[in-house]
C-alpha cells in the first residue's frame, strides 16, 4: 500500500503541487484584497524598483557563484563561468515550470562535464546550502522571537550551524578524498555567497516594504520575519513555495505592521523579480541547448 502510494506521488507530484498552489492561492485571494495586493506593482516608486532589480541582478550573480563553487568540487570541471550561468538559468527555468526531482536535477543534463554523477553531487551540494542557509537564519531569528524557549532553539541552532563542517564526516564513505579536501577548502566560501543570498532577499523585501507602508520598519525585523517567511520555499509541495510563502507573509509581516494585501504583494513582486525573469532567459537556453552526453 506505502510503495503504491509513493509511486502516485512520484509520477503526479507535478500535477499535486500545481493543484497545492492553486488552492493555497485561492485561499490567500479569499482573505486579502486581490486589488490591493496587486497596487504594489505600480504604487512602487522608480528608485525602489531600479534597487531591488539592481539586488535581484547581483544576487543572480551571487547564486551563479555558489553553483560555479559546487561544481568545482570536482576536479575535472571546466567549464567558464558563463556557461554556468547559462545552466544555473536552465535550472531556474527547470524548477519553475517542472516542480520536483526533474526540476532540481534536471540541469545535470546541460552541464558540459561527461560524469554526470558528480555533477549531481555538485547539484545536492548547491541545493545543502540553500536550504542550510535559510533555516540558519530562521532558527537564529526564532531565539529572538521565541523568549520562552530561546536556550532549546539556542542549542539547535548552534548544531545546526556546524552542519556544513559534518559533511565530510557523514559522507566520508561516498566521496573520494580529493573532493573531500576540496570541499574543506571551498566551504566558507559556499557559506559566504549562501549567505549573501539571504541577505539581498532581505533587503530587497526592507527596500520594498518601507517604500509601501507609512512607518518605518527596521532591517532587523524585516530580516528575522522574513527569514521565517523563507523557509517556505524549502517545502516541496508547492512550485517554488508559492502559495505557502504568501500565506506566511499574510500571517506574519502584520505583527511588525505590514497589512497582509501588501505583504502578500510585496512576496509576489519579489518572486516575480527573482525567479519568474531570470528562469525566461533559461527557458530560452533550455530550447536551444543540447543535451550533454553522460557518464555514470
């Protein structure tokens, strides 16, 4: 019964998010004033919107760093750094319109490298981080928000944050001793433009909030609250956590006083500059690139 129904999921899971997201959607538009919502587009002044495009390029730039270290891990990449971020652009592309398994590793396929295996391995590297980073910052954000148990969310969050200096030791009988101490010597840097990533999301989302609403939010409550708000993205039954992160930011940007129409606006806009635009020129990518050959 159990292995019949993970068989259903895993060939309609594409079907099952978009069905997700179209009833979370539905729900957020029955609670919030579409309208409303939608005035964020146009009620953004030109200086607004020329930053957060101008964060949402160099963040672009930032991610494609984080793939170009993961896949330099292995010592037989080659490949320049435009060519990964034509199949970062595929990815993205990917993730968008293939929710899933296919969506997060199909990029193996347009990465110039004949061992597939270990650009997959590149691939869960990249995709570690990116959830690593976003539930590091949410879990250190919730010893600030959550008094009465700060000391138990405290000791989490310090073994959490250890995580990334683990891996060589949890996966020591997977991987060969030259990707081993190749990823010792590139882990702060994957740290740092993981990092980087969170933090242009949170000033995107301060740059944006504060241009909308008429008292002034601080960073540091934008940064925590949408830290939280993040880890949306990093639960897979919607596409891209669409749904899911707008119904958190209705629930949570109000508390530090952002209406919910304008915080599920401000989620939308930003989602639309940061994966809708960039996954464009990846679906373009995408129809005219050629498969690269393969070697498990």
């Amino acid at each position: 019964m159990l292995k019949s129904l993970l068989i259903f999921l895993k060939k309609y899971q594409i079907i099952l998010k978009i069905t997700v997201s179209a009833c979370i959607l539905t729900i957020i538009l029955r609670i919030v004033n579409v309208a409303e919502s939608l005035t964020v587009f146009t009620r953004l002044d030109a200086g607004t919107i020329l930053a957060v495009i101008l964060l949402t390029t160099i963040s672009f730039v930032n991610q494609a760093g984080t793939w170009f270290l993961c896949l330099r891990l292995n010592p037989t990449h080659s490949e320049n750094f435009f060519s990964v971020c034509k199949s970062h652009t595929i990815g993205m592309s990917l993730r968008l319109f293939l929710p899933g398994g296919v969506g997060t590793f199909g990029k193996v396929l347009y990465v110039d490298q004949p061992n597939k295996k270990a650009t997959f391995y590149s691939i869960i590297t990249e995709k570690f981080f990116i959830i690593w980073s976003v539930c590091f910052f949410a879990f250190w954000s919730l010893t600030l928000l959550t008094p009465k148990v700060k000391i138990l969310v405290i000791f989490f969050s310090v073994i959490f944050s250890l995580l990334p200096w683990f891996i060589p030791i949890l996966l020591k009988k997977h991987l060969t001793a030259e990707i081993i101490k190749k990823y010792n010597k590139t882990v702060s840097k994957l740290i740092t433009t993981s990092f980087f990533t969170r933090i242009f999301d949170f000033i995107q989302y301060y740059l944006v909030l504060n241009s909308l609403v008429n008292r002034h939010i601080s960073f540091v409550q934008v940064a925590m609250f949408i830290s939280i708000i993040s880890v949306a993205n990093t639960i897979p039954i919607t596409i891209n956590g669409l749904g899911l992160r707008e119904s958190a930011a209705a629930l949570l940007l109000p508390i530090i006083g952002v209406p919910k129409e304008i915080a599920v606006g401000a989620s939308l806009f930003i989602f639309l500059l940061n994966a809708i635009i960039p996954a464009i020129p990846g679906a373009i990518f995408l129809c005219t690139a050629k498969k690269q050959g393969s070697s498990l």
